[in-house]
C-alpha cells in the first residue's frame, strides 16, 4: 500500500493569525515611516528598542530554536508571518540574518552555546556569506592560518550590528568569531534599512563550530525560502497602500481608482500577489516539514522565482500611482521599492533560482 504524500497547508492558522496581529500591532506603534526614514538619514540604522521589543518582549528571536536550547520550539511557518509584517514596515532589524540564517546555520553545526544566545536577542549573529549568494552558489572563505583567521569578505548584511560572526575558513569549517576582534566598513547599498559591509579579518581567533559546506547551505536556502515571506509583505503593502489612495485622491470630482485602466493595473497586479502568496506560503511550510530537503529546495526555488519580480513591480506601481507625493523623501513608498530592489538579488536572483529550478525538476533548457 503507497501512502500519499502529505498537501501542503497554505492558509493561515488561528495561532498564525494571532502571531501577526501582535506583530502589526507593536510594529504600529514602535516602527512608523517617519521614524524609519529618519534613521536611514543617520549612522545608526537599526532600531535597536524594536529589536528589543521583539526579542525580549515576545521571543521572536527564538522562533527557530528548540526549546531545550531555550529558543521557542516554532516552525518556519511562523516565522514567516513575522518577515510578512517586517517586510510591510520595512524595519530595520537583524531578524533575517540573525533569527533565521545565523540561526540555521548554527543549528546545521548542532552548536550547543550559540542558539540560546541569539534565541535570547541579546546577542546578533551574522553568518559572513555575502547577501547576494544562491543557497547553491560558491561562497568566499577566509584563511586560516597559525590557528587564527585572516582575508576580507564583503556585502555581509547586518555585520555592523552583529556580535558574532560565523566565518567559513579555507580548511572547510565554520567559526564563531566575536564581532570585536574584526574591522567592519560599511559598504554604500540601495536599502539603507538592511546596511551591508565589508569584514577584514586579520588574525581574528575563532571558534570551530563544525563543516561550513552543510551549515551554509542549510541557512542559504531558508534565508532564501523566508525573504520570499518578506517580500510578500512588502508586495501586499504596495497594493494595499495604493489602493487606499487612489479610492481617496480625486480627478474630474472622480475617485481616481474608478478610472478603468488603473482597476485593470490593479487587478492584476493583486491577481500577482495572491500567487506570490501561495509560493511563499508553500516554501515556510516545506521548510517546516524537515522529511525531505528536495521538496524543501523546489519549493525555494519556485518562491524566488516569483517573488522578486512580483514585489519589485508591486512597489514600482505604487510609487507611480501615488503620484507627485509617491516621489517624495517623506513619503514611505520610497523605503519599500529599495528594500524589493535589494531583496531582488538577495540569496540569488529570480533567474539563478529558475536555473536552479530546472535541475531539480530535470527540465534543463536545450
């Protein structure tokens, strides 16, 4: 007797529902766009009070970490509804590289110390791949030598306010290396709310945590599976903000929205987010299901594939349908293009995920 496989869930539990509603509502009140543009403009970007609040107020920072290690024992599925609501604030926080790849990654290596640490939010972590790296693309490794590690990587997200990196070293291991014993310069990057920065690392001592070739792509491919998430909420911001201001601004004494061509721009461009929504919602859920990492890497790549696009358009629109007020710095629709930009070659572009795709699928191009 066959038994067959198990359908993914693509609709929200109640519990989800619950998570995303506390989310929005601390996020409302700790995370405005005024604020958020405010801190793009200074030399300190994140938002270390939202993260705390996230963190030490609701245990965010521990959703992927078993209980034993004092982490929240969640699944990726919540963690995904958490990068929906960040990506509609655009906030500027350590989630994704700290709660969700650094995390990953750690796990992959069965650390005992480190995940109850970055579960707590006290301490950030950072794993030093750069941001634009495919969970199947060639990473850069530092040199080890005389037991200390020595070589410069660049485009490492979040490394300004990490307090601990993980390094993969030329001898094929990943080290925890205390974010105090390197130089981190930052790098000039479109999203201002995720910085990125180059590491220089000149005989910093590090901790052996275990093979970086497994722990690395583990904590790439869900990095790459849950941005989709945040992309998502980014995509549903744009439309959603866009169409609440073409119901209220007016031309001709007409709501603007009534015009035909704009409800067919909108139509479509809703008909682009719901699948997108499915996509995303399908790579959380077979990240969850830890039964079989083929499914899991389809599922990622399917997500990537649509969801840059997707937000990119999406935040595209809604700047050009707000008008003359969309063009504005204090306008905040300028914060969610740069972060769909960014997010676009993020864990790999759209057209490196279908490549992927297609071997996995074994529907190669001729």
């Amino acid at each position: 007797m066959t038994t067959q496989p198990t359908q993914p869930d693509l609709l929200y539990s109640e519990e989800e529902e619950a998570l995303r509603a506390a989310v929005r509502d601390l996020l409302t009140d700790h995370c405005d766009a005024a604020g958020v543009i405010a801190r793009t403009e200074s030399d300190a970007p994140h938002d270390v009070s939202l993260w705390k609040a996230l963190t030490e107020g609701m245990g965010l920072a521990g959703l992927l970490v078993p209980e034993e290690m004092d982490g929240q024992g969640a699944t990726h599925r919540e963690a995904a509804v958490v990068l929906e609501e960040l990506g509609r604030a655009v906030a500027p926080v350590p989630f994704l590289t700290s709660a969700v790849v650094a995390t990953e990654a750690l796990l992959a290596c069965a650390d005992e110390e480190l995940p109850g640490r970055l579960a707590s939010g006290r301490t950030i972590g950072a794993l030093a791949v750069g941001l634009h790296t495919a969970p199947d693309g060639a990473f850069k490794a530092v040199r080890l030598q005389d037991g200390t590690l020595h070589g410069e990587l660049t485009g490492i997200a979040d490394a300004a306010v990490a307090d601990v990196l993980l390094v993969p070293a030329d001898d094929g291991g990943l080290y925890a290396v205390d974010a105090s014993t390197v130089t981190v310069t930052p790098q000039v990057s479109l999203d201002l709310t995720r910085p990125l920065a180059t590491v220089t690392l000149d005989g910093a001592p590090g901790r052996r945590l275990g093979e970086a070739e497994p722990a690395v792509r583990r904590a790439l491919r869900a990095g790459a599976g849950l941005l989709a998430s945040e992309q998502l909420g980014v995509a549903d911001w744009s439309l959603t903000e866009t169409v609440r201001y073409l119901k209220e601004r007016k031309q001709f004494n007409r709501p603007v929205g009534g015009f035909q061509a704009l409800k067919h721009r909108l139509a479509q461009l809703w008909l682009e987010v719901a699948g997108l929504r499915a996509a995303a919602r399908n790579a959380a859920d077979a990240l969850a299901d830890a039964e079989s990492a083929q499914e899991a890497a389809v599922a990622v790549a399917v997500a990537q594939a649509c969801a840059a696009p997707v937000a990119v358009r999406a935040a595209e629109e809604a700047l050009q349908l707000h008008g003359g007020i969309g063009m504005t710095w204090e306008h905040p629709v300028h914060l969610h293009l740069k972060r769909a930009k960014a997010d676009s070659i993020a864990y790999g572009t759209a057209g490196a995920h279908r490549d992927a795709l297609a071997e996995l699928v074994d529907l190669r191009a001729p």
